[in-house]
C-alpha cells in the first residue's frame, strides 16, 4: 500500500508538470464520458416515456374472456357462454401475486341522451373504480370517480370521455348534469384525461364508464352485445306495435288492477318441503370480462400462468378439459417495446464505444510522447535500482488518474448536460447512477489498456542507452 502510494504520489507529481497538455490529453476522455452519461440518462427518459405510452394502451395488461359455447358441432366463440364473475376477479386480485388490479367489466352498446342531443359511444363499461388503474387512466380532468360503495349500491352515477363531452354538451360543463342511458338517469361525476386512438385506430376517449351493478341490472339486463342495445329495443317495440292491431287489448294482471289486494289465496303455496325439493334459480351475476394488471410487461407469463391455474381451480376444471376462459395478452405491444429498448441500448453502447476509443487513443499517443521526453528520467531511475515492473507500474496509474480525472470532469458535465436539455428542450431524463458507475470503471479499463503499450515500452528501456539519450 505504501508502495502504491508513493507511485500514485509521482505520478501525479508527473501529470502537474504540464498540466494543459494533461488537460487536453484527458479531453477525450471528458469529451466522451460526458456524451455517454447525457445519452443514457435522456435515453433512460425517453425509454421510460415509450413504456409509459405503451402500458397506457395495455403492454402490462391481461385481458380475460368467458368461454366458448358449442351445440350440434357448431362453436359459437369466445364470450358466447357467461363463465366469469365478480368473485373471481376479487380472487384473482387476492391470490395472484403477479397481478397488481382488477376490474371486471359488463358493456353495453346503446343511446346516451343529453337534452335534445344524443350520441352512441364505442364503449359503455360497467366496472369499479380500478378500472381507472387498470387502464393508467387515474387522472380526471374534472370531478371525482365513483366509489367501491356506489358499485355495492348500484348507484346512477357514470364517468365521461372527452368525445363525450364535444358531443353531447358542446362547451357546457358536464360535472353535475344528467344523462340518460336506456331511459335510466346517470349524474355525471367525473370527466375523464384525452387518452387519443388505441393501436387499433379506435377512440378511447368515445367511452362512458359506470358502476357494473348499474350497468347490469338496469341498463344491459343481459349480456352486452356489441349492437346498439337502444336501436334493436326500437325496433322491437316498433314490430310489436305494428304487429299488435289493438294496443288497448294489452295483457292486464290482477295485481294491475287491484295492486293492494292479497291474491295469494288464489294459488297453492308450496309447502316447507316441496320448496326444498324444487329450489328457485339464484340469479347468477356473471360479467363480460375481467381486465387484470400485471405489475410490469416482464411478469405477464407468470401472471397467466398463476391466473389460469386459479380458474381452473375455482371452475373445477380438469387436466384435459378444456377451458371455460380465454386469456389474451398484448404480445405484440410487448415485443414492440423490447425491440425498441434493445435498439436504443444498442445505440447508446455503440456511441459510447466510440467515444471512449477516440479518447482511449489520444491517452495512448501523449503517453507514447510522455515515455519519449523522459528517456533519460527513466534510464536514472534504472540506474538507481528502480525494475521494470515499477517502471510499467509508474507510467500505467499516471494513464489510469488521467482517465479517472477526465472520467469524474465527464460525469459533471453530463450530468449538467441531461439537467439543462431536460430544462430547455422539455426532453423526458432520468438519472442513472449505472451509467456512472459504468462510466467510472471503463475510464479506469481505457486508462489500463491503451496506457499499457507505453508503460510496457517505458519498462523495456535498456538503462545505459535510456541514461545516453539526450
């Protein structure tokens, strides 16, 4: 260590001698230290921005759809049987350690009417308030989301989308108004951020959300199509009208007539066993499909697999039979996204690599300059009993605290550098102390590689011919 010390000691006693030629020597090194670090942290940023924009359309989310229903040979795809519920969205959240939120969904396709305006957007959902989480969609531009407890009450309560919004009450403020959706009242609460066009071309923001209860029970009443709802219960009613020649002749019930009179004694009641025997059906309250987020685009594989071995348990499903669900995952946008992160690594590695060999050679050349001035100093220290070894040790840490010097001045001004294109370009960075470790230990590789040759060359010097050498 003493040793080391007194090494270090002359070299930078060395170094001081001619300190521009030092300076400028090390620039390369600044020069190309400093590109690396602003271009790993703006990449860095822009990286995380791409991620975002891309989870924004559901990179990280999991779509899953009932099963499939066949009769006679005939398959009628996916969703034409109701398999999922509530329950096991809640039960995915609760046992799926992969999966960050939930949101189960009910959609409907019909009229929403405001005054004498009325629109039929892309997407009417029934959800819960994770949807918005689900979706990255946390955000409002005005107004507040509905609550766990409104979906448990089946409240009339919806949020809106901006096309929405242009739509229906052209300049008004929508917060606090009504409108109605298949002839049920919802107060609009909130208005939902300007998400733009999916991958697919289709608006996100032609969306109107509500709880799902609502939805279910007094909207859709059934499972949603993807018809419009209002014009096929149009058309119904008008066929039946004009079926019906004598609207007047309309079936009338007792209970119509003389809603407060008890007619029970007019039908046999069950008794306490024939009800046993002949149990009423419970309403099942299945929903279209469940949307699941994974906690990034990494843990997608594990959260399927962990996903469906949890609906196969709760379905009863067994080894060889088929399965009652669908799961759909944006494969595309993922590999999308790795392309684009490798590319840009890529990139940054090949600039780095550049830089740093630019500066690497300007290091090799003074250095080679360096042994040349100090022949004779050399063949002294020879003479006076110094090895070769000491000679290559000497002539390496003087390359290496050059390149440490020029990388600590490069770190600096990259770091200033990223600060002031983040201030004035509004560019997205983010500091990445990697990049400065990595930045450190190359420096100190450039300055022991390409500081070798001359250290080498300097310990090969023959001490009478290096004492003789003026």
């Amino acid at each position: 260590m003493k040793k080391f010390y007194r090494t270090l000691k002359m070299a930078i006693h060395a170094l001081r001698r001619n300190i521009m030629r030092s300076a400028l020597t090390t620039l390369g090194i600044v020069i190309g230290v400093s590109a690396v670090i602003a271009m790993m942290e703006i990449g860095q940023g822009s990286s995380t921005a791409v991620k975002k924009t891309i989870a924004n359309m559901g990179a990280d989310m999991l779509l899953v759809q009932p099963g499939t229903a066949s009769s006679g040979g005939v398959t009628f795809g996916s969703g034409s049987v109701m398999t999922l519920t509530p329950d096991d969205a809640d039960a995915i959240l609760r046992e799926c350690s992969s999966v960050i939120n939930v949101a189960p969904v009910v959609r409907a396709r019909t009229q929403v009417v405001y005054g004498n305006r009325n629109w039929v957007p892309l997407y009417i959902y029934g959800t819960t308030p994770s949807f918005l989480d689900v979706r990255d969609w946390q955000d409002l531009a005005a107004g507040e989301s509905f609550t766990d407890r409104e979906v448990r009450n089946g409240s009339k309560v919806c949020l809106i989308g901006q096309t929405l919004v242009k739509e229906l009450f052209q300049g008004e403020q929508p917060v606090g108004k009504e409108v109605r959706v298949q002839n049920v009242t919802f107060k609009v609460i909130g208005v939902l951020n300007r998400k733009g066009a999916n991958m697919m071309g289709l608006d996100q923001d032609d969306i109107l959300l509500a709880p799902w209860t609502t939805i279910k029970y007094r909207v859709a009443g059934t499972s949603a199509t993807t018809a419009n709802q209002s014009a096929s219960a149009a058309a119904a009613s008008a066929s039946s009208s004009s079926a019906n020649t004598a609207p007047q002749l309309a079936v009338t019930t007792l209970n119509q007539l003389y809603p407060n009179l008890d007619m029970s004694y007019l039908y046999d009641q069950q008794s306490q066993y024939q009800a046993a025997d002949t149990p009423q059906p419970i309403r099942f309250a299945n929903v279209d499909q469940i949307l699941t987020r994974a906690a990034n685009s990494q843990e997608i594989p594990e959260a399927i697999r962990q996903l469906t071995g949890l609906l196969h348990e709760r379905h009863h499903i067994r080894a060889g039979q088929p399965d009652d669900f669908n799961v759909r995952d944006m494969a595309e946008m993922t590999k999308a996204l790795a392309s684009t992160s490798q590319l840009m690594a890529a990139l940054l590695l090949a600039v780095a690599l550049i830089s740093l060999v630019v500066g690497g050679v300007g290091i090799m050349n003074i250095m080679l300059v360096s042994v040349t001035e100090r022949t004779r100093e050399i063949g002294l220290r020879m003479a006076v009993g110094a090895r070769a070894k000491d000679i290559l040790r000497q002539f390496l840490v003087e390359a290496v605290v050059l390149c440490l010097l020029g990388g600590a001045t490069g770190i600096v001004l990259g770091r200033l550098g990223s600060v002031l294109v983040r201030l004035f370009l509004n560019w997205p960075t983010e500091p990445s102390l990697p990049a400065i470790i990595a930045s450190v230990a190359v420096s100190a590789m450039v300055g022991l590689i390409f500081g070798y040759y001359p250290a080498w060359k300097a310990s090969r010097l023959d001490p009478i011919e290096a004492l003789r050498y003026e």
